[in-house]
C-alpha cells in the first residue's frame, strides 16, 4: 500500500535536501520539547510543591497526568493523523501542546497545574503519534534513515538526561514557571518549520476505535490511581482495591474489544511478530525502571541530600555526555552488530545503574550517584536509537504511524505505571514536607532494586524474543510509498502525486 503525499510550498520535489533535514529537525525538536517535559519537571517538582503546599500524590500527578494522557490517547491520534495527513496532525498537536505550556505557566494551584498537564500529554500524543512516521517518509534510504534514526533516539536520551539540569536551572535562577515558558518559543519556531515538511497519509487509513479508546483510558487511569492510593491508604483499602478492580476489568475489556472489533486502535495480530512484541516489553522495561524512579532520586537529591535545583540536574550531566556518545557509536555499528544484542546489552547496563545508585544513603552526596547514573545512560544511549529502527523494521511499512504510536504507548505507560508503582514503596508524608528522611532512603533503595529487577527482565526478554529482530528494513531504498522504483497505486493520488480532493 502507498501514501499519498504532498509537496510542501517552496519545495523543488517530495524528499529534497531541504525537506529532509528539516523534518529531522522538527520531528527532533518536537521529542526533545515532549521528552523534556517529562524529565525537566522532574528537578522543579519540590519548588511547586512548596509553593502549593502539595502533597506527594499531587505532585506526582504533575508527571503522571501528561504521560498517561500521552499513552492512552496516541493510538487514536495515529489513526487519525494516518487519516487526515501526518503534517496536518502535527501541526494541530503543537498547537494544542504550546497553549497548555502557557497555561501551566500561569496555573494558580494544582488542580489547574494537573489539568493543563493533561492537556499537554493530549497535544504531546499527536506528536508523538507523527514524528517517527514523518521521519520514515522523509528518509527512505536505508543509510539515510539510519543517521536520522540515531538523532532522533540520541534526541530521546538526552532530553531525559538534559532535563533534570535544564530544569533545574531555570528554577532556581527564574522560577519554575519558565519549565513550561521555554516551550513556547519553541513550539512557534516547530510551526513554522512544518511549511517544509512533506505531507502524507496511509492509503488505507483505520477508523476511530471508540470502544477500546474510552477501555484503554480507564483502566489505565485506574490502575495508576490505584497504586497511587496503595501509597496513601495501604494496599487493602476499599477504594485501593476498588480501583484495581476496576482497572482489571477494563483492560480485559479492552482486549475484548480489540479481538472483535474489525479496526482495532491496537490491532493484537502485530503482537504475533516476536520481535515486534519483544520490542514493546524492552521499552516497557527501560520506561519504568530508569526514567520512572528519576522522580524520586530527584526529590532524593534535593529533598534528603539538601542539594540545589541546579547541583540536582548537575549529577546528571556526566551521564548526559556519555548518553550521547554512545547514541553516536551506536549508529556506527548498527549494521554489524544484532539488534538484540545491543538492546539486551543496554537493558543490562541500565539494570547494574539501578544497583550501582543504592550506595546513596542519608548521609551520602548526591555525586556518589554519579556512577551509576553514568553506567544506566550508556545503556540508554544504545538502546534509543536501535529501539527507533526496530519499530519501524518490524511493522509493516504503511503502518508507521500506528507502529511508532504503539511503542510510545508502551513506553509512556511504562513512565506513568512505573511512577505509581515505585511510588508504593515510600512513605506516605513527603520528605518534602516534614517526611522522614530516613524512610524515603528506604523507599529509594527498595524502587532503585525493583528498577534494576525490570531492566534485568527486559533484557531476558530481548534475547529471548528479538534475534531475528531487525533494525532496518531489507530493501536498501524504501519509501512510505512503496518501493522507490515502483509505482503510485493509491487510486486516489494522480499522476502528479498530489492528493486527490476529498481525501
């Protein structure tokens, strides 16, 4: 099946230099903006919540309202972005996404803090649910796309290990309220790059899944509501159990729902691919291991530890570089070395982080975690950029969208169940807020081995799962559209390429 696609205005020809590497540009900027709202609020969480007065459970819906909104809606958003064109989705998406930057900006208490977050996690879904697609269409070439994959992976890792010093940076010398102000300029400045992006859309685009859509949504919500009250109430608690139940019965639902209806939102035959599968427990796995406990190392090291918003973010910076350069090598040896291999690799390197930063104790600084953190990035750093390939390598090609959107339900979900699940085992008042100092270095302790445990699994599936994995596709030039020597066969695109009125 082909893409229709359209030329943007003052491009010579779909896939021109030009067009390329901006799409590059703004598919990555727009990763690192969505990317970094996660991590970047991270390091701000303790000034919010004194400035509200918030409790734990609060402040943690900061983080888990985007991310859930993120996961639940993207699958919808990729349907609709295959349907009504990538390039038109995304522009709608940053738009959403800039205004509730704004809003958090200037929100006045928690309660509208946490709703323009979850608005932020809707815009963030159809960005995200576009991106990779935009990229796989504007790089066909094998070389090509594996260069623009290693950026836009390298983009995800740094983002997260850049966000913390960003973060706190901007806290401590403006004010928290800057977190969300810097999204502004550059969201305009993505709106205005998407004049040289190329427009496409599936040439058999899947209808709404309401059914699965409002299933997906509660139980996911629940389950995290649930394990966010295990924390407050205790694990036998009427509304604890409540909530669980009810997050059980809707996920059954929800799979129900996807094995009936004839357009699943998450059609569950991609799941017979072993590799594809596998791809989606390993990025489960890094999600709710690394990137959910930074939220509690962060509060660690500035909430028991005493540092600064900005000697915070600081500890993270070496593991930032390292991120970085082994994104870089990692592109250099993709074709020679097996995805699995290197996946596995970093889900281990990952889960000997997660031990490493259980030396941080009460009295400890926060640099002892340096290590560890530095260790845990280098596997990052390998595993974003193959991860980016695979995706794309083992879903069929005219469902890029819906394969891109798959995976950040599974590693939003990862980020939103891992923060809610880690977060049961700390105690209930918050360090911040007269909590024992003590006991949440218990807790930390407890996540950090819970978190080295899930890596450690990731990294058993992988092997088992993903040998025949591959992390480009076979044929040296690939387009969304076909082969890059074939024909257009949507009927609905003439001869020009220009997509027929209607669409």
């Amino acid at each position: 099946m082909a893409d229709a696609q359209i030329s943007p205005p003052g491009a010579t020809a779909p896939g021109t230099t030009r067009s390329q590497w901006v799409t590059l540009a703004v598919a990555c900027a727009a990763t690192a903006m969505l990317m970094l709202d996660i991590a970047v609020v991270n390091t701000a969480l303790p000034s919010i919540a004194r400035e509200f007065t918030a409790d734990f459970s609060a402040i943690k819906w900061v983080i888990d309202g985007y991310t859930l909104a993120l996961a639940t809606v993207v699958l919808s958003a990729g349907a609709w972005a295959d349907r009504a064109g990538r390039r038109f989705a995304f522009t709608i998406g940053a738009v959403v996404f800039t205004a509730a930057s704004a809003i958090c900006a200037v929100a006045g208490d928690m309660l509208l803090l946490n709703a323009a977050r979850v608005v932020q996690g809707l815009g963030a879904a159809v960005l995200f649910a576009t991106s990779l697609a935009l990229l796989a269409h504007a790089f066909p070439g094998r070389a090509e796309r594996t260069r623009a994959l290693a950026a836009y992976g390298a983009t995800i890792g740094a983002s997260f290990a850049i966000g913390p010093l960003l973060g706190g940076v901007l806290t401590e010398l403006i004010d928290w309220r800057a977190i969300f102000v810097i999204n502004i300029p550059v969201g305009i400045a993505m709106l205005a790059g998407t004049r040289w992006v190329v427009e496409s859309r599936s040439a058999a685009p899947r209808r709404g899944d309401w059914s699965g859509q409002v299933a997906s949504m509660v139980g996911l919500a629940a389950l995290t509501y649930g394990l966010f009250s295990a924390n407050e109430r205790g694990w036998t608690d009427a509304v604890t159990l409540t909530a669980l139940i009810v997050s059980v019965v809707a996920l059954i639902a929800f799979l129900v729902v996807e094995s009936l209806v004839a357009e699943p939102m998450l059609p569950l035959s991609m799941f017979a691919n072993a590799g594809f599968a596998g791809a989606q427990v390993a990025t489960f796995a890094i999600s709710a291991s690394m990137f959910a406990v930074f939220v509690y190392v962060t509060v660690y090291l500035q909430g028991v530890v005493g540092m600064s918003a900005i000697g915070a973010g600081l500890v993270y910076l070496p593991g930032t570089i390292l991120m970085l350069v082994a994104a870089g090598l990692t592109d250099k040896i993709l074709d020679r070395v097996p995805p699995w291999v290197l996946l596995a690799t970093g889900l281990m390197a990952v889960a000997v982080g997660m031990a490493w930063m259980t030396v941080g104790g009460r009295d400890s600084s926060g640099w002892d975690l340096v290590g560890g953190f530095m260790i845990a990035s280098i596997g990052a750093g390998v595993f974003n950029p193959v991860m980016s390939g695979v995706v794309l390598a083992e879903s069929e090609h005219d469902d890029a969208g819906l394969a891109a959107g798959v995976n950040d339900v599974f590693r939003q979900s990862g980020i939103a169940l891992g923060v809610a699940a880690l977060g049961a085992f700390f105690p209930a008042q918050s360090v911040l807020h007269g909590g024992s100092p003590d006991e949440f270095v218990s807790g930390l302790h407890t996540a950090l081995w819970v978190s080295f445990g899930i890596a450690l699994a990731g990294a058993l599936v992988v092997a088992a799962t993903m040998r025949r994995a591959r992390a480009t596709t076979d044929d040296e030039e690939y387009t969304a559209d076909g082969p890059a020597d074939g024909p257009v066969d949507d009927p609905e695109v003439d001869p020009d390429g220009a997509a027929a009125v209607g669409r």
